[in-house]
C-alpha cells in the first residue's frame, strides 16, 4: 500500500467518527485500486 503506516497508525490512534472511518477505507481502497492498475 502507498499510506505510510506513520500516517496510519496516527489515523488509529485518534477517535474517528464513523464517517471518516469510511473516508479512509475508501481512501485505502482507491489507493489499492490505482495501484493495481499502474501494474
């Protein structure tokens, strides 16, 4: 994956609402979509 785990590990460690939950998982999803395609 591109998000750095820096990044990801401060998203965890702060309390996220619901909605920017999803945000991220779509941001990862998009990311890991991107990805694949450039292959």
């Amino acid at each position: 994956m591109h998000v750095s785990a820096s990044y990801l590990s401060q998203l965890l460690l702060q309390p996220l609402s619901e909605g920017h939950k999803k945000r991220v998982m779509a941001a990862i999803k998009q990311g890991e979509s991107l990805k694949g395609e450039q292959e």
